[in-house]
C-alpha cells in the first residue's frame, strides 16, 4: 500500500479498524464468482458474436475477388448478411445477461455490506462517520456494479477479438501485420504508464465523494442546532470545501484518465493509416491481392472497438478498485461477537392447568369522587 492511499484511508478513519489488504483486478473478478455460470454462458455469446464479426472481412473480400474475378458472389453476400443478422442477436443477448448479472453483483454486495454494518462494535462506529458507511453501502456498490460485469468480461473479449484479428491479419499479409503490432506496442505502453495512478486517483475520489455526504448527513442531522445558532452559511462553506475536494480528486482521475485515451486513439487511428498505406503499396506493386487488402482495412477497422474497449476497461477497472477498496475495508470492520439465541419461551398448550397466581385480588373498585 503507498504512502497517499494509507494517509487516504487514515484521513477517512479507517485505519486499523479493517484488514490492510490492498485488493486487486482478481478481487474484482470473485465479484463474479457466486454467477460464474450466467457469466460463462453470456461470455461465450459475446465471443461468439465476435467470432462471427471476425469472418465477414474474408467474406468481404471473398465479394470483391468474386467480382473482380466475374464469378457470382450471391452465395458470399448472403453468408455476409446472415452473419451479421447472427452477430447482432448473439450480442445483444450476451449483453443483457452482463447487465443482469451487475445488478446480481450490486444486491448482493449491499446485502453483505447492511448484514456487517448493523453488527459492528460501537466503539467502532462512534469513530466513523455514518455518511460515509453509507455512501460506501451506496454509492461505491453502485460503481462496482456497473463495472464488475462489464469491465472483466470485456476486458476478456476484447483480448480475445484483438488476438483473433491480428491472427487473421498475419495470415494475409505478415508485413502489414508485424507494423500493426508496433503501433500497438506504442500505444499499451502509454496507458501502462497511467494505470497504477487512476487507480489511486479513483481511491481518492470515491473517499472524497464519502467524505462529502458524511459532512452533508451530519448538517442535515443538525439542522435545528444549526437554524437556532444561524450557522447556515458556515455549514454551507463547510460542506462545500468537501464538495470541492471530491471535485478536485474527479478532476485529477480525469487528467489521468484523458492522458490514457490518446494512446488508444494512436492504435485505432494508427492501424488503419498503416494498413491504408502500406497495404495500397503493396497492392500497386502486386504483391498483395485487392480483396485481402479490403479484408485487412476491415480488419483495422474492427480492431478499433474491442481496442479501445479492452483499453477503456482496463482503464475503469484500475479506478473501480477504489471503490472496491472501500467496500472491502467497510467489509472487515470487528463486529460484536455472535452470541447463543435465547430461547423462546415455552408456550402452554391451552388444555393445561393455568399455573397458580403470584399476585390476586378481590372485590377491588375504583372510583372519582363525586
């Protein structure tokens, strides 16, 4: 753990109250582990539309090598289209399975974080503040289940979908191919460079966000006191300086993250350049076929979506790890130990014999006077 995030978290009041473990991108993926087979089944949907988006450029080019050859191309356009029709539905279906699998993951970490939260030691509550317990039952669950889902799958299939058309790319021209990769290595190295401070700058301002509805449940919680005193103004200043600081550290995450985006942009738009370029040479000079040309644009173009998708998921993912931090130290507060259930009274069946009265009265009145 650095030396920001531990003052981060000591600042917040967490410090040796929870487990100092720091968690990691494996953490985020136990989130999935109670659904692992909804998210198998809607994993291998997205890898499968993906692999039907992988063939329509040989298909493609296979249309423009039929036509340029005078042969009938019916039977590829339709292929094309069926694929296409095929990839759409696949997709979709995958995708919802994601989303419902996110909301799963968001109830079931709120379930956990109220089952601990209601049995902490007091002593451990009365040093934190309860707006930020409750942000992190909220607005840090939140986070994560946009993010848990969607950010490791896709994180996963766009590997896959990147790996599978640099494959094909190496099949139709090696040359083309070995230029790619090093727009790519370009690239994945300029987000490398960012990815362990978005993760800190996401840490930061998920506990400034706390920080912030902590000072906003204690004004409102003290809103007679405060109307009484007419301390409206200062409670206002007060709370907006956290409102500022949560500002500040969203402006930082921000600044990390648009540094990241251009090195994505480089690959996308890079990769097409090259093979616009270099593969029209190639062409002019006849050592690369028209249609596999076309395919290899294709290619280019394809690769723009699960790029910068893996990109922008590896991206969120270093700053979900914040707000998975929170929820995970929220997680590990000491609570009060368990101790036996008292037993239930023994009911008396209505036949019994009443036991006999500790207290009787008789003939008792009660009456004002006059």
């Amino acid at each position: 753990m650095t030396s920001d995030e531990t003052s981060t978290r000591c600042a917040d009041g967490f410090a040796g109250d929870e487990s100092t473990r720091q968690v990691g991108l494996l953490d985020l993926m136990r989130l999935l582990r109670p659904y692992r087979g909804t998210t198998v089944v809607a994993a291998l949907l997205a890898l499968t539309a993906s692999a039907l988006g992988l063939a329509q450029p040989m298909l493609a080019g296979a249309v423009i090598d039929g036509v340029r050859a005078g042969q009938p191309v019916s039977g590829f356009a339709l292929a094309l289209a069926a694929l296409f029709v095929a990839q759409i539905l696949l997709d979709t279906t995958g995708r919802y399975l994601l989303e419902r699998i996110g909301e799963d993951v968001g109830l079931g970490l709120r379930r956990r974080l109220v089952h601990r939260l209601l049995r902490i030691r007091i002593d451990v509550l009365d040093r934190h503040r309860i707006g930020d317990l409750i942000s992190r039952a909220g607005n840090d669950t939140t986070v994560l289940r946009d993010i848990a889902t969607r950010t490791v799958v896709d994180i996963v299939i766009g590997a896959a979908t990147v790996c599978g058309a640099t494959v094909l790319m190496l099949l139709l021209d090696p040359v083309v191919f070995m230029v790619v990769v090093i727009v790519f290595v370009v690239a994945a190295g300029g987000v490398g460079l960012v990815l362990d401070r978005i993760r800190q700058a996401g840490e930061q301002a998920q506990n400034a966000v706390g920080t912030f509805a902590a000072d906003l449940e204690r004004g409102l919680s003290a809103l007679r006191t405060i109307r009484i005193h007419r301390a409206e103004d200062a409670e206002t200043d007060r709370i907006g300086r956290s409102a500022q600081k949560a500002y500040a550290a969203g402006i930082r995450g921000a600044r990390l993250s648009a540094t990241a985006t251009p090195a994505a942009q480089l690959a996308a738009t890079g990769s097409f350049l090259v093979v616009l370029v270099i593969g029209g040479t190639r062409v002019a000079s006849g050592d690369l076929p028209l249609g596999d040309l076309v395919a290899l644009l294709l290619y280019a173009v394809y690769l723009v979506v699960p790029l910068g998708t893996m990109l922008e998921g590896i991206t969120v993912a270093k700053r979900a790890l914040g707000a998975l931090q929170r929820v995970d130290d929220a997680l590990h507060l000491p609570t009060e130990p368990v101790e036996p259930a008292v037993p239930a009274i023994t009911r008396i069946a209505d036949s019994a014999a009443p036991p006999p009265a500790v207290l009787r009265f008789d003939d008792v009145h009660f009456s004002y006077d006059g």
